[in-house]
C-alpha cells in the first residue's frame, strides 16, 4: 500500500514560479536546481516535468518542488496539471533525485581550507538564511569570501525573482554585516 501524498500549491515572491509542497520528503534535505531542460537530464522527475510545455524552470528541495513558467502562461492552467501529476509521480515510488545527485550536494559544512570568517559565513547562513529562502521556494550557496565579499549563488524562485536583489541587499547583506564586521558586501554569483 503506497502512502497518502498531499501536494498543495505556495505562492512565492518571484510571480513566474509556485512551490508545489507535499507531505514527504523528496530530496533528503538537499536542494537542485533544473534551470533548463538540458541540466533535467540528470533527475527523472525534473526531466519528466520538462516534458510539460509550460515548465520553463525546476528546482527540487526538502518537501517541495518549485516550477518556474513562461510569462504567457497563467497559474490557474498549470496548478491541476502539476498537482495530479506530482501526486500520482510520488505515490508510483518514482525516483525524485537519484543516491548519486544525493552524494553531490554541497552544504554549509566546514571544509579543512575554510577561515574562521568564511566557518561564520557558512554558519549564519545555514542556520538563519537559507531555511527562510527555503520557505520562498528557493535556495542560496556560498561560492566564496574574497577581501570582504560574500559570493553567494541564488537558485530555485529565487533566481531572476524581482525582489532577490532587495532580499540579498537589504536582507542577507546587512546580517551579515551586523555579525561579522569584516564582512562589507554581498554580491550574487553572475549566472
């Protein structure tokens, strides 16, 4: 007996993508990010998605999954689709992200070569940062600490989001600021 799955639809503040939020845990806490077609190769789920002609965008995380649509196409057409189909595609047992993607997964983790600096970056945006951008349907990484910038990548809705760079700036960067001086700015890695 395969278990209930619940999928319901969040808003997020980028207008061009919705979380569709189930009631398991699709991807063992880890997040991808499926920007096009091309890079859906490597999960089955996102590349099925892709096969829907409104999904412009895919980005998989703990409990949700997050499509990102043309401007043409409006929520209330694609909300039933995605939701039938997520629902049946977890309740058949399918593979949503495969052991290997799992094992590739960068973390805020501590790596031997880190500074104390970049050990606090890391820890204040794991802890603080990320779960709330996570709620947004989105994700953020660190890239790197250079002479008092961050370097942080934005992905899932947060990607090309109106609001990412008041969030970023407003948000993120004064944190980051107030709690760790040496930080002076926080910039997006160019994609």
């Amino acid at each position: 007996m395969t278990d209930f799955i619940s999928i319901y639809a969040e808003q997020t503040p980028n207008p061009e993508t919705l979380k569709f939020v189930a009631n398991k845990d699709l991807a063992k806490g880890a997040t991808f990010d499926f920007p096009n077609k091309e890079e859906a190769q490597r999960s089955e789920l996102a590349k099925a998605l892709f096969e829907f002609e409104f999904v412009k965008g895919v980005f998989i995380s703990s409990n949700f999954v997050t499509i990102t649509k043309p401007e043409e196409w409006k929520w209330i057409q694609i909300i039933p689709k995605m939701r039938v189909f997520l629902k049946e595609y977890i309740e058949a047992g399918k593979e949503v992200v495969s052991n290997e993607m799992l094992s590739e997964v960068p973390s805020f983790s501590h790596d031997d070569g880190d500074s104390e600096i970049v050990r606090k970056i890391k820890d204040l945006l794991g802890q603080s940062v990320r779960p709330v951008v996570e709620m947004d349907g989105g994700a953020i990484d660190f890239k790197s600490y250079d002479d008092g910038i961050v370097t942080l990548s934005l992905r899932g809705s947060c990607s090309g989001c109106p609001s990412s760079m008041v969030t970023l700036k407003g948000g993120i960067e004064g944190l980051l600021k107030r709690m760790i001086p040496e930080v002076k700015e926080v910039v997006a890695e160019a994609l």
